[in-house]
C-alpha cells in the first residue's frame, strides 16, 4: 500500500482525547527498545514520522498517526519501562489497559518482538493478555538484519515454539513474521496482512 500523506495527529492518555472518527486502528505493542516508531516509518518509507528515542521508555503517551484517512497506526508507550518511576509505570500500565480493553475502533493489534531473543516475561505477559482479548493480532519479530538471512527461518520457528503457537491450536489464526527497517524485503508480507484489516 502507498500512503502519499501520513501524519501525527495526537497524543492521548484517555478516551476524551482519542480521534473521533470510524477510521480503523492497527495498534503496536512491545518493549521500550524493540523499533515499534521504526516498524512504522520502514512501513510508510519515511524517516522520522514516529518519533524514535534514543532513551527507552521515553514515550509516555498513546500516539496515533493517521494514514491517509484510511486507518491509525497506534503507538502504545513500550513495557518494560526501565527508566520510569513505580507511580509513572501504574498510570501508565493503567491508559494502556483503558485503551486496549475499551476501544472498540481496534481492527488489529501487532505486538513487536526482538528476532534474536526469547521472548521476555513481559513480552509473554503482553501476549496473554492478547490471546484473552480475542481481537485480532500479529506477531512481527523485528531486528532481522541483526541475524544472517539464512537464521530467519529458523528463529521465526522458535519464537512460535516460545509462544506454543502449535500447542495452542494458533496455527491458522496468528501469524509470526520477521521485519527489519534495513531489509525492507519483508514489508510487502507485511502489508498483505494489515490490508485484510483496513478494508
């Protein structure tokens, strides 16, 4: 997909501010450092619309950047927020719950691993919590010009073993895909999936 005019719009800690409009959300979730701003600027062939840090954690706020009036992509401040007060991790924690529970504009949500890890307890936590929710999400596991090509294929393997995906029965319904913002030969897969969302 071409998006020709993308741009933020807002930033939100709660449902006063979200965009009032029909317009379908694909929501990032993932660590504080695992790329999600670089997932969406690689996506749209920009270089600094979401806004990167070098600082994990450093987003504190619901971003929601507009593409083209055809749908949000929805930047969930990272978990594993290493650098931020207990008082600033529970109100956080708590707008990020708000919104993944009550926002009913959720078309997808796809939570971002690191390719050359396990994933983290918080990582298995946030995915739980997904399976529970029944809505809609995708596995991307990020870095992958970290690694050869040739290990892809096989660390694609087992982060699904990590995440059972077999053992659960999830074998036709979530997907687990490798991304990178330097090998852009992934993007196309990935925008084959997001296109069955934003219709």
């Amino acid at each position: 997909m071409l998006i020709k005019n993308p741009k933020f719009e807002i930033s939100a800690v709660g449902p006063k501010q979200y965009p009032n409009n029909n317009l379908p959300e694909i929501v990032l979730v993932g660590k504080s450092n695992v790329g999600k701003s670089s997932f969406i600027n690689t996506l749209i062939n920009r270089k600094n619309l979401a806004r990167t840090s070098s600082e994990p954690g450093k987003t504190r706020q619901i971003n929601f950047y507009n593409m083209d009036d055809k749908f949000y992509f929805v930047d969930l401040p990272g978990y594993g927020y290493s650098k931020m007060s207990k008082e600033m991790q529970v109100k956080v924690g708590a707008y990020i719950e708000e919104y993944l529970f009550k926002r009913d504009k959720i078309s997808l949500i796809i939570q971002i691993l690191d390719i050359r890890h396990k994933p983290t307890k918080d990582d298995m936590l946030m995915y739980e919590y997904l399976l529970k929710s029944n809505k809609p999400f995708l596995v991307v596991c990020n870095k992958a010009d970290k690694i050869a090509v040739t290990k892809v294929e096989n660390e694609i393997k087992n982060i699904s073993l990590e995440l059972k995906i077999k053992e659960l029965g999830l074998e036709e319904k979530l997907k687990v895909l490798p991304f990178s913002s330097e090998r852009k030969v992934y993007t196309d897969k990935i925008w084959e999936e997001l296109e069955n969302y934003i219709k």
